[in-house]
C-alpha cells in the first residue's frame, strides 16, 4: 500500500514536470528544423539539427542589441529602485514621523495598482521631457513601478533589526545616511537579495510599458524585440521565429538555474512576508 | 526659547516619494482629467464630461473586453490556486529529485509571458501547428481541434496557458505554507481518528489561509491586467473576442483616441479596487 501511494506520487510528478518541459523541447525542435522541412515527414519529435538557424535568427531578429538594452534596463532600475527604495525603507522603519506614515501610506496603497493605469497620461510625461525611446526613461518606468515593493520590503526586513544597531551607530558620529549604508544595508542582504527576486525577472520580461517607451529598434528590449521580429519579418519563417524565441529565453533560464536554491529562497521569504 | 532641532534623517525618504510623485501619482491625476476629454493625442482637447464613459459602456467590443477580462482572471486564480495547492500537496514530503522537480515545475514562471504565448503558438495554430502534427502521427488527430478560432476554446486556451505557466509561483507559495505547519498538529488529528482527507480539509486548509489568501489576490490582480500572453497567442481573435481591457486601452491610445483610453484605464482601475479593498479588508480584520 504504502509502496503503491509513493509510485503513483512518483508518476505524477514526472507526468507534472514533463508536462513543463515538453513545450521548451518543441520550440528547440521548431528551432532547428530547416526552412524546408514539412511536418508530415518523417519523426517529429526530431529536429534537422540545422544551427544555421541561430546564426540567421541572431542577426535578423537584433536579438543581441535588445538582450543588452534588457540588461541595462533590468540592472539600471534594481539599483534605482534599491538605493531609493532602501532609503525610504529606512526612514520609514526608524523615523515614525507623521511625514513617513504618508509616504509609506501612499507607496502601499499604490503597489497593487497596475501600470497599464497610468501608462497613456505618462506617455505624453514623457514625451515632453524626451525619455520616449530611452533606456533611461524605460528605468526612471520600470522603478516607478517596483519602488512600492521595494519599500515594502525594505521596511519590514529593516523593523526586524535591533534599535541598538542605529544608537551605536549614532554614537560613532555617523549620520542617517551613513548608518543606512554602513551598518543596515549590509545587515540586510536577504532583503536586498528577495527584493531582487521578485521583481528581476518582471523587469527583464516587461512588454506592456515597453511596448510605448521602446518603440525605436535601437532602442527595444527582448519583448518588443521579439514581437516586431515576428511582425514584420517572421511571416511564415517558423524556423527563424522559434530560434529567435529559444535565443531569447537562454540568458533567464541560465540565470534562473545558476541562483535557483536562492531563488526559491528569496520567493518563499518575499512572498510569506507580503 | 529654544528652538526644536529637526531630524533631517526623516527625509531620506524624499528620493522614492519625488519619484514615485512624478512618474506615478502625477500621471496617475493627470488620466482622470484626460478621461473627461476628447483628446487625440495630438491637437486641443475639449472637456467632454462623462461621455467616454457612456461611450463605453454602449461599446459591444468595450463589454466583451470586460467579460473576456474578467473570465480570464476569475478563471486564472481559481484553476491556478487548485492546481498549484494540488502540485504542493504532491510535493509536499521529502523524496529523491525534489529541489529538481521543484525547479523544473517552477521555470515557466521566470520566462516572459510573451515568448511563452509565441510558444504555445507554434504549438496550437490550426493546422500548422506542432501539436496538431503530432497527434496526427501519433493516430489521434481528432485530439486537437481548432481551439485557436472560436471564441469560448481561444478564451479557455489562454487561461490554460496561464495557469501551465504560473502554476509553480502558486505551488512555491504552497509549499512554504504546508511546511509551516507543525507536525504535531496533524499527528494530534491522526490520533483523534481523522481520516487524511479530515486531516486536510480541517487542519491543513484552514491553517494554510494565508497563503490562500496571497495567491488568490496577487493572481486575481495580476490576471486582470494580463496583456503578454494574449498579444502574442491570439492578438485578442478570433474579432476582438479575446481582447482584454489593457489591450484595448492601448489600441485606443494608438488609435488617437487618447481620452477614451484614459476613460477605459479608470473603469479597469475600478475593478481592480474591489479586489485590492476585499483583500486589505481581509488583512486588517486578521490583525
């Protein structure tokens, strides 16, 4: 009995786990299967092995300029967002002042808000101060929209620190500012690191504002890159499609698995503490 | 007289507010008053008063984008919450492989929501499709039907993909819950006589709210302003069928009827409320 219950457990997660893994192995079959080759022939479930597709993929789709222009963006707002974000979780934590309560009160009421709310009176902002297609504007974006979790999380990793941490501080001479980058910031890393988590991969993948901010090719991320790739000269290429969407999901899924004991960590204390 | 000495330290905080001010409750503001007018985006705008509103409650694409919406999200979080509670309780005991599977179940979550609707593209289109062929080889070719062009299968396809995609980030979430629980509790109930399915509808389940409680709301919200996956699966077809209500404010916005599109981003802010309020709500009434 107990050896039936722990077979049909092992099925099931395989089956469950198959199940994630099977469309990432079509899409690299779709990837290198040549530009001649029918479905009806032959085995389907294995591909021509033509790598050329990569190669053609990478230079016709720009996929290389918008994975830079990504990580910019990505690295550019999660230090925007961490230097802020820490500072207002600091205040917020250790100065209670009337002045905190609303700005804390303001960021939270706001974190569940999406950014396709505000994203058309914004468009027109940002217009008039020439950030359309900028990657600096595409961050001052993508902060905007992560600051209140940063904040949140910030706060609260911050209240769970000892007081005497700040008073000896204090007595040292050092000043608000330095005791939050001396002695708290480094004291919460796991902060930093969870804020990091949740909200990294959302950035690096962003579609919705990038697709009125990052319009120019110069200029577009993975997403948008992607999208306007399979607009205007996919067509009927399924074989440069797919090799350019397996190109673009590389460097998350190396990521991903390289951090993904932290990862898993990071998530389950960000998540439980929200 | 002495004076009170202030604590400048308070203001660090100032760096997050004047951002947050400026590209966010700023713009915030400025679309409630742009949702009174008739701008395009381009010329004058005049004051128009409450007549986007009525526009669009009288637009049939504008009402399907609604429904299509709320199905889409209603339906995310409940199958979403079933199948990632059911994925933890499936992982929940230590066996070989299980931070593998764990992070097998989880990788989808990490990939953007539009390569992933591209992909299920590849896999679904009628006819070309990948899966199509190969139920044919396989001796099934009525298996696969042509989900992709019809309205309530289009709809249902993407909530599959949905849920396909983000189940892991529920089950995560799930599985720190269960692990929470202490053991004596159930082993209190296994001595009481409590059969496993008692054990877990009475002991388990209510334990675990919390964690119910985050999934269902980050997902319900997150759900209702899903845009990714429907751009690149169906471009909101067969029509506008599966159009969702962020899709729409953005094909206003490009189709110069700037306005309106801020009309229809308040009416998705509202929505958005009652969920947000029901779960702030339910937060204060635990505290």
């Amino acid at each position: 009995m107990k050896h039936a219950s722990k077979a049909v457990r092992y099925t099931l997660i395989i089956m469950i786990c198959l199940m994630c893994l099977i469309p990432f192995y079509i899409l690299l079959v779709l990837a290198l299967n040549s530009p001649q080759r029918i479905f009806y022939e032959g085995n389907i479930f294995l591909p021509d092995f033509d790598w050329q597709n990569f190669v053609l993929a990478w230079n016709k789709s720009k996929i290389g300029t918008a994975m830079l222009n990504s990580a910019l963006i990505t690295f550019g707002t999660l230090a925007l967002t961490i230097v802020t974000g820490g500072l207002a979780g600091y205040a917020i934590a250790r100065r209670n002042t009337r002045y905190n309560k609303f700005v804390f009160g303001l960021l939270l009421s706001c974190m569940m808000i999406p950014g396709i709310i505000n994203t058309v009176p914004l468009y027109t902002l940002m217009q008039r101060i020439h950030a359309v297609n900028t990657l600096w504007g595409m961050i001052l974006v993508c902060s905007t929209l992560a600051l209140p979790s940063a904040v949140f999380i910030y706060s609260t990793f911050i209240r769970a620190l000892p007081k005497e941490l700040d008073e000896a501080a204090a007595l040292d001479g050092c000043t608000g500012f330095s005791t939050f980058w001396r002695i708290i910031f480094p004291a919460i890393k796991p902060a930093t690191a969870s804020f990091v988590i949740l909200n990294g991969f959302g950035i690096w993948n962003n579609y919705a504002q990038a697709v009125f901010f990052l319009q120019s090719r110069s200029k577009q991320n993975i997403p948008q890159a992607l999208s306007i790739f399979f607009q205007q000269f996919g067509g009927g290429d399924w074989h440069l499609m797919a090799s350019t969407a397996f190109i673009a999901i590389v460097p998350v899924v190396v990521i991903f698995l390289i951090f993904q004991k932290q990862f898993i960590k990071g998530l389950t204390d960000g998540a439980l503490k929200g | 007289m002495q004076k009170k000495r202030i604590d400048y330290s308070q203001f660090l905080s100032l760096p997050a507010l004047i951002l947050f001010s400026v590209f966010f409750v700023y713009p915030l503001l400025k679309g409630v008053g742009m949702s009174l007018t008739n701008w395009d985006g381009m010329g004058k705008a005049s004051f128009v008063g409450f007549k986007n509103f009525i526009d669009f409650f009288a637009d049939e694409r504008a009402i399907s984008d609604i429904r299509t919406t709320l199905i889409f999200a209603v339906g995310s979080a409940v199958l979403l919450n079933l199948v990632g509670l059911g994925y933890a309780v499936l992982m929940n005991s230590s066996f070989r492989g299980k931070s593998l599977a764990r992070v097998i179940i989880y990788l989808p979550a990490i990939i953007s929501p539009l390569i992933m609707g591209y992909i299920w593209y590849f896999l679904l289109q009628p006819g070309r499709g990948f899966l199509y062929h190969a139920f044919q080889q396989l001796g099934l070719p009525d298996l696969i039907g042509n989900w992709m062009s019809s309205y309530p299968s289009a709809l249902a396809v993407l909530v599959l993909v949905n849920v396909w995609q983000f189940a892991g980030m529920t089950m995560i979430i799930y599985l720190a819950g269960l692990q929470s629980i202490s053991g004596d509790v159930l082993e209190a109930a296994l001595i009481d006589g409590a059969t496993p399915w008692q054990r877990f509808y009475r002991v388990t389940l209510p334990l675990l709210m919390p964690a119910i409680r985050i999934n269902v709301v980050t997902n319900i919200i997150g759900s209702l302003s899903v845009f990714d996956v429907i751009m690149s699966l169906t471009e909101g077809g067969p029509g506008y069928a599966t159009e969702s209500l962020s899709i729409y404010i953005m094909r206003m916005c490009y189709g110069s009827r700037t306005g309106y599109s801020t009309a229809v981003a308040m009416i998705l802010f509202l929505i958005i409320l009652v969920p947000v309020l029901i779960s702030m709500r339910l937060t204060k009434s635990k505290a």
